[in-house]
C-alpha cells in the first residue's frame, strides 16, 4: 500500500492533502462511540492520507487516481454519523468533502449546493427569501448536506415533511464515479434513490438539489405531564391536526430530562415533557390542547429569540443521546419504529416492559402520509447479549428495529440493498473501491 500511496500523492499535487497520522485518525472516526458494540469492531480502522478536493475538478482527479492504484476511498462530510459510515474498514483515502461549500443557486422552493455545504449555512440563506430547509438533524450546525443525504433518514421537520428518502424530499443529486475515466453523472426525480443513503458506496456526492419549505416563524415550546402515555398521546393528537404546522415533537420519559442541565428549571422532577417547535400562527391552539390532555406549558420562546441561546432542536432525535452519554458514557440507544396502527398500544408495552433499563423518547415523523412515533430509546447498555434480547423482544411484538450497532447497510434498517442500487454499483465503482467492507453482498466482491 505504501508504494500505491506514494504514487498516488504525487499525482494529486495543487489538492489538498493530510498525512500526519493524528489528524488522518482523527478524520477517519464518526459517533459510532454511541454503540459499545461497534466501538471494539472499529478499533484502529483508520485511512492512510485524507484529500480535500475543494472543487469537482479536484473530486475527479483524486477519483481517478485511487481507480488507478486500486486503492480504496471512503467519503466523509463532517462525520457525525453513528454507525461507522465513514469509517474506512480498509485503509486508503479519505475524502473530506467539507472544502466545498458552495451554494450555487437558490430560487423560491429549490436550491443548488455543494455536498460540504452546512445544512444551517444553507438554512440561513434560504430565508432570506423567505423558505426554509424542509428537514435536519439534530446536528444541523456543523453536518454537511452530501452526509446528511448519504447517511441520514430525516429529523428536525419530518413530523410535517416524511424521511428524507419519501418521494420528493431530493430533487437531483450529481455524482462522480470511481472508474479509469472518472464522470460526473446528474441523478434526477427517483434516480436519486440509487445513491440516497447508500453510505457513500456508490458514487461521490459533489453536487445536491433539494426542495424547500416555506419560512415559518418558529416558537419554542415545552409541555409536561404526570404520565407518560399522556404525554405520548398528546403528541399524536398534535400531529394529526393538519391545520397546525410543527417542526418537532419530542417525548421524553423521566428519568430522560436530568440530562436536559440547561433546562431542568423548565421540567418538574419526575414529570415527562414534550419538546415543541410550532409555528407562532398555530399557537393560539396549543394551549387548548394541552389543556385537554391536562398538560402544563412550562417554557415558551418567541420566533424572535430563535437563534439565542438554548434551541429544543439541540436536546431532541440524537442530541438527546449525546447529552445523556455526556453525563453516562455506559448509556446507549435504539431506533425503533413502530406500526401504525397499534404505535401507542406498543409504546405503553415496551414502556412498562422495561422500565428505566430502555428510557423512552419518541420523535414523531410522518410516514405513508400518517404521523407515527418513532423511538431513540436510551438504554442502560450491560452486555452485548443483554441489548440483542432487547432487540429480539422489541422485534417479536411487532417494532421494527433499525440496528445502529452494526456498520453493515442489510443489519441496520434496510435489511436488503436496493437491488438498483446494486447495478448502479457495478457501473461506477467497478474496482469497488467506495467504502468497501459496509455491505455483505459486496464485501464477498471485494474480498473475491
């Protein structure tokens, strides 16, 4: 390998590259800490040089000369994923992407970027005309689009707009392939489905075109109540009225809200809250709501503080998880989804089930066109064999789990690759060289 890479660098000469082996290792890890299981599995995985393309010119150069030494190339954006997606599990090059922060165009309800383009950057430049990104993750601040799109699913704005994969929710995205001759191929309408959370195994993410919502003042709103299931079924009453437009509902069990430290003042002890990003027209409604479900607005903040101090979308989906674990490194979690037509019956279940061991926190989305409760449990890890009995139980009474402790794509929660994405596989990366080893069908390739 040391002889490929040598040869390798000296013909990416004007791109930027990184061989100092603390920054190459530093550059090679994600939040995969989040899972005791995963953390073992990817001790000392780490690339060999990190290159930061600044344009697709320089995308392409560095694709070329990893086809032609054969040597493997793993993309990266700002590398807050949780299941190791950008960590190389064989060496070689990785490619930071976050060089390349261009917004090239917005228009009312579309804009054009580059993959290293922060989703709050583009946010705040969206409204200045007056729209909004439709959906992010809690890590909003610092993820880039390109990683959000190749690793994500949906977050902050999926109760209003779906996951991040529903029809509609990428409008194209431009990719370059890992062949002797490099292209840069333009994916429209479903076409961007063969690279969409795909894990950066298909194809390099230069270019995104997304839809956007419209502008909405925000305010920021929590709820308590005495019971959980109240609060749960609050959630679900807010989400299905249609007429009132949400950016978030988050439900947290107690004991959840002791890692909430800058909000503590805000959460009884022992009470459950529900964390609210609503938009200011509908909350003339919410107090009603609130009230038929006997709930207390406890913290209300106007759309005119957003962007002062504490932000709810910083405590919720894996924030949450984050900020537990800041205070309990033995803390874990899970994602689980749950059927929609028994979703409360079963969050009552796995609720009472497994008490303080599983703490529920539910963020509701919108799927199939019906609002659903997922769940980001918290789970007081012991053992490996301990979390898959979990896992098993969860399974057996109906919940799909999405196993974020495993960095392979068909043991997470797609189970199988798109078979179009397979073929699209085959046609761009032919060496299979694009973040080898995160697939089972294709790692028998690689490794034959």
């Amino acid at each position: 390998m040391t002889t490929k890479l040598d040869a390798l660098i000296n013909s990416l000469e004007g791109i930027e590259t990184i061989t100092d082996s603390t920054q190459v290792a530093k550059l090679s890890q994600d939040y995969h800490t989040f899972s005791p299981v995963l953390v073992p599995k990817l001790e000392g995985k780490v690339g060999d040089i990190v290159v930061r393309p600044a344009n697709e010119a320089e995308v392409l150069k560095v694709a070329a000369a990893c086809a032609k030494h054969r040597v493997p190339v793993t993309v990266r954006g700002a590398g807050t994923g949780n299941y190791g997606q950008c960590v190389p599990l064989h060496g070689g090059v990785i490619l930071d992407m976050t060089r390349m922060q261009e917004i090239l165009w917005v228009k009312p309800g579309v804009a054009r970027v580059e993959a290293g383009v922060k989703l709050a950057a583009l946010d705040k430049k969206t409204r200045e005309i007056g729209w909004e990104i439709r959906m992010a993750p809690s890590t909003y601040r610092t993820a880039t689009i390109g990683g959000f799109i190749a690793g994500g699913s949906g977050g902050i704005g999926s109760i209003q707009y779906g996951l991040l994969g529903d029809r509609g929710n990428i409008l194209a995205l431009r990719v370059v392939t890992v062949e002797d001759e490099p292209r840069a191929i333009e994916l429209r309408g479903d076409d961007v489905q063969k690279v969409n959370h795909a894990w950066g195994i298909n194809g390099i993410i230069t270019e995104v075109e997304i839809p956007l919502a419209p502008a909405y003042p925000w305010a920021e709103v929590i709820v308590t109540f005495d019971e959980l299931m109240t609060a749960a079924k609050f959630g679900q009453a807010l989400g299905n009225a249609d007429g009132m437009i949400k950016k978030l509902i988050s439900v947290f069990a107690s004991p959840i809200p002791q890692y909430f430290h800058a909000l503590q003042e805000y959460i009884p002890e022992g009470t459950h809250p529900v964390f609210l990003i609503i938009s200011e027209p509908s909350l003339e409604f919410l107090p009603g709501l609130v009230q038929q479900y006997g709930g207390q607005i406890t913290y209300k903040k106007p759309a005119e503080e957003a962007g002062k101090g504490i932000h709810l979308g910083e405590f919720c989906w894996n924030h949450t998880t984050l900020l537990a674990r800041s205070v309990d490194t033995a803390i874990t979690y899970l994602q689980s989804m749950f059927p929609r037509d028994s979703s409360l019956q079963l969050v009552e279940r796995m609720y009472h089930h497994f008490g303080d061991e599983v703490m529920m926190h539910l963020e509701f989305f919108r799927v199939n066109g019906a609002v659903v409760p997922g769940a980001l449990q918290l789970v007081r890890y012991t053992t490996e064999e301990r979390l898959n009995e979990i896992i098993r139980y969860h399974e057996e009474q109906g919940v799909s789990i999405a196993n974020p402790h495993t960095y392979i794509i068909e043991d997470g929660g797609r189970k199988v690759i798109d078979p179009e994405q397979l073929k699209f596989k085959e046609i761009v990366d032919p060496y299979g060289l694009m973040n080898p080893g995160k697939s089972k069908v294709l790692q028998f390739q690689i490794q034959n």
